[in-house]
C-alpha cells in the first residue's frame, strides 16, 4: 500500500472531508496555472485528481462499511 493511502487511512471522516476539500483546492490552482503557461509539471494535474479519487473511493467505502453493504453477494 502507499504511504498516501496510508496517511488517509488514519484519518476520520472530518479529516478526510477537509483533505479533500484541500485536493479541490490545489487542482483548481494548478488549472489556473496550466491556463496561464504557469504550470511547468503538467503530471501534477493527474497526481491531483488521482489525489481526489483517493479521498472519494476511501469516503464511499467507510459510508458502506457503516451501511453494512461491503462484500459481494454470492447469490444467484
């Protein structure tokens, strides 16, 4: 596992409501700076959004376990 999905892993739901809001915020600046030519590393934008897609997936899977709908159902 990597060491940012760790570090979001011992965060809890605030923390990772306030990381993402964090997330949203930097790929919004660096949109801005890749409009205005700023922007000298254009991977960043990705390494952001892939940043988001974290936070998201580790929200919604939380939101389930609280549900109790985690696993696969074998019925057919």
């Amino acid at each position: 596992m990597s060491g940012k999905m760790e570090a979001l892993l011992q965060l809890d739901h605030d923390g990772l409501a306030e990381e993402l809001e964090s997330a949203h915020r930097e790929l919004f600046n660096l949109r801005f700076q890749a409009s205005t030519s700023q922007l000298t590393d254009i991977s960043e934008l990705k390494k952001a959004r892939r940043q988001i897609a974290r936070i998201k997936t580790l929200i919604r899977t939380r939101e389930l376990e609280e549900e109790g709908n985690v696993g696969i159902s074998t019925e057919e």
